[in-house]
C-alpha cells in the first residue's frame, strides 16, 4: 500500500456532539494510520477528543481503543496523532466538548 492521504475533510464542530470523520462506520482496510487535525483557530477554552474505534476481530463488536484530548490554545497549529495499526472494523470521531464550534481541517494518512 501507497503511502497518502486515505481520507480528508472539514468538519464543523457542534459543540457536544461527536462527529465521525471517516467515510464509513466500519472500515477494514489493514494499514498503519495517523490523524491530522489543523486546529489553528483553536484558543484556551476549546476542548476537543478524538477518538478511534477499532475491533480486536472482524468478527467482534466495534469498541472504543483510544481517547485523545487536545485542549487550550497549540504551540504547533497541526495536531498528529501517533501511528495506528488498523484494519479490522475501525472508525474515527471527533468531539469538541467546550468553547465556540469550530471548524476543523483533517486528514488520515495511511501507509
């Protein structure tokens, strides 16, 4: 498999409410991922949590594998998660829990 961008997107954050990024709720292509938020217009009092989804078989029930929580203003503007084996049924969500709804640029890369 190629090394790019697997899928990409803006999504507008209503605050509360978790927003799913990738295309579908069950994706099974085998790869190593990341996650790529551009939260440049982010300031001290948004709060975001990302999360990914995964099974541990096919066969098993979708369950959450992992939380990440980005608060406060960026030193950098470009949030990347680390490196995710995926590929057995996963998803990612985004979930802005306080401050003003804002409007993420993002992208999952593969490789």
């Amino acid at each position: 498999m190629a090394t790019g961008i697997y899928q990409s997107g803006s999504q507008a954050c209503t605050v509360t409410t978790e927003h799913q990024l990738t295309t579908s709720a069950t994706e099974t292509t085998f790869g190593v991922y990341q996650i790529f938020l551009d939260l440049n217009a982010c300031v001290k009092s948004d709060i975001f949590e990302l999360r990914i989804y995964e099974k541990a078989r096919a066969a098993d029930t979708q369950r959450q594998a992992m939380l990440m929580v980005v608060s406060n203003d960026q030193t950098d503007d470009v949030w990347i998660s680390p490196g995710l084996i995926l590929g057995a049924g996963w998803k990612v969500t985004l979930k802005q829990t306080a401050g003003t709804g804002r409007t993420v640029p993002w992208s999952i890369r593969n490789s």
